[in-house]
C-alpha cells in the first residue's frame, strides 16, 4: 500500500466556496484524515468514493481526488446506499447539507440510519440553504428572519443528533468546523465504524447566515459554553476546567468542582460504546445552561444492512436451483417446440 498524504486526496480543481466559509475547514480536515485511514485500514485511494447531493457543500467530491459522484437534490443518501451495497470494497463518504439532507432528503437519511448502512455521512450544517441564497432550513432557529422568512420563521428546528439517535443511530459526532484535529479524529473513528456514521459539522456561511454558531465558536465564550467529549474521560469542561457534567438517571446537570462537596469522582465518564441510547440523546440534545456536546457522542456496534444483504445472497445462491440463465430459462412450466 502506498503510503498517502494528504496532497494525494487535494485534487486540481480550483475551491470556489466563499473566502471564510467553514467548509473549507472541513475539506482540509477530511483530506487530512483519509490518509491516516488509509494506514489504518490499508485502503489504496481507488477504494474511496465522496457522494454529493445539491449545495454549497456538495460540491466537495471535486475537490477530493477520488472516485466522486455528484448526484441531484436530497438523493445522495439512496445514491451512496446503492453504491455501497452493490460494491462493498469501496468506502463511502457522503457530503449533505441541512437542506439537502433534512429536507427533500429526510426521508433517505432516516432511513439509511435506521438500517445502518455502512456509509460515512457529514452533515454540513450552517443553518440556511446557502445556494439558492438564504432560504431558512430544517435546522433554521426558530424566528429566524431569512429571505424566506422576512418576519420570523414560526418552525421549531430539527436536532440532527436527535434526529439521528431518534433513528437508533450506531455512530453521532458533532463537531464545529474551525476544530481541524477534533474533526480529523471524528472522520477516523467514523470510517473504523462498521455501520452508518453521521458527522455534524457546525458550519459558519458568512453569506447568508453569518454567526449562525457564534454562541458557541466565540473564542472568549467556547470553553464555558461547550464540552469535548472522549470515550473513558470524565466531562469536564471550563475555562477553568472547573465544571462537569452528572446524571442522576433522568437529567443532566452542570456542576462545579469544589462546590458543594461535589468533587472530580462524582463527574461523569463519557462512554460512547454504551447501549444506553437515552444518556447519549440526552447529551446530544443538551441547551439552555448546559454546554454544547461536541466530538464523538455514540459509537456502538450493530449488524448492518450491507452485511445483510450479502449474507442473504450467499444463502440464497447455496440453496437455489438456479445458477445460471439457462437454468432459469429451463425452470417451471416449459416445453419444447419441434
């Protein structure tokens, strides 16, 4: 195997998304971590292919140097499906945006969630269709003035993460696109998952929707306001690295180190591989006076549909009577004409 770097996933196309929007940051971060997958895994880079839908971020899979295919508004989830299933060498790595993937292709992406399809999908969130120029979206805040929203939307907005564990999701991360190495982490651990993985990166479109995650990517405000998750490492968070995380079985609270007896033992360690799916929506879904979660929030195993689908052929083929067309041509009801 070839020993890949990042300057042989950058291909020569010219990157024509807006200066300063964050979906440079998360090209630069995926075609950082391919090559550690590739070490990994030993994958040469043929076996990769980058699926697309319609938006400003689905116009990635020209910029990676792999097989690409841009596909048609809301589609790439059945498109990347259908690639995987019918060549399960290659590993599929989707680029959707929240309209694209949400919206017109909610359906899809619940779906492949739900059977667990062992594709890699990152979520671009910027919370507006950047595009077709600044319609509100399914993860639009609710009263957002947009061009299609002039006084307000009166929408209460998807949660991806709820959304995705809500579909008994195996693999969720949520990151925001300025976190270069979080993210080439959480794209590594996404392709050494065996199932769908969903990679929601907080995008900032300086556009149409500038500051869109500013409560939480403000330098003098991201550490009291969001808490990185690793699995096996207590939550805690801080400026200060003072605050944590606890859970008394039906709510998580924030508490301080220090006060109130409360100490580091009583914080809680983050287990991504647990099969208690409740804590992991919980925390995927914290607001209000609790941080944001970012980094890898559930990872667990599970059969998937791929696998599935293979080993059903392989059954079928050993105990059909039909191997070949001939055999089919010369099966139930036939008769000769001389």
């Amino acid at each position: 195997m070839a020993n890949l770097t990042f300057k042989d996933f950058k291909s020569d196309q010219e990157v024509r998304w807006c200066p300063g929007c964050g979906d440079h940051a998360v090209l630069a971060a995926l075609q950082r971590a391919l090559p550690k997958v590739s070490q990994a895994l030993g994958y040469e880079k043929e076996r990769y292919v980058i699926v697309s839908g319609i938006g400003c971020s689905s116009r990635l899979p020209y910029y990676m140097d792999t097989y690409g295919f841009h596909s048609i508004h809301g589609r790439a989830t059945a498109i990347s499906t259908g690639i995987k299933v019918a060549n399960p060498t290659l590993t599929v790595w989707q680029a959707c945006g929240d309209g694209d993937a949400l919206a017109i292709g909610g359906n899809h992406f619940i779906h492949a969630i739900r059977r667990n399809i062992d594709i890699n999908i990152i979520l671009f969130n910027n919370q507006i269709y950047g595009l077709t120029k600044g319609q509100y979206s399914p993860t639009s805040r609710f009263g957002a003035i947009t061009k299609t929203s002039p006084y307000g939307t009166v929408e209460h907005p998807f949660n991806p993460g709820s959304l995705v564990l809500g579909a008994k999701g195996t693999f969720f991360a949520r990151s925001l696109d300025t976190e270069l190495k979080l993210n080439e982490e959480i794209m590594t651990q996404a392709a050494l998952h065996d199932g769908c993985s969903v990679m929601e990166m907080l995008t900032n479109c300086v556009i149409f929707n500038d500051g869109a995650h500013k409560e939480i990517s403000d330098p003098a405000s991201k550490a009291d306001r969001t808490i990185t998750l690793h699995h096996g490492e207590k939550m805690i968070y801080g400026r200060n690295r003072d605050k944590g995380l606890v859970y008394n079985g039906s709510e998580i609270r924030s508490v301080t180190i220090g006060e109130n007896g409360v100490t580091e033992d009583d914080i809680l360690v983050h287990d991504a591989h647990s099969d208690f799916i409740g804590l992991h929506m919980a925390l995927a879904d914290m607001k209000g006076d609790l941080p944001v979660a970012l980094g890898v929030i559930r990872d667990v195993k599970s059969i998937t549909y791929d696998d599935g689908v293979r080993e059903q052929v392989k059954d079928v083929m050993r105990s059909s009577r039909i191997h070949c067309v001939d055999d089919l041509l010369r099966s139930g009801s036939t008769w000769e004409v001389k």
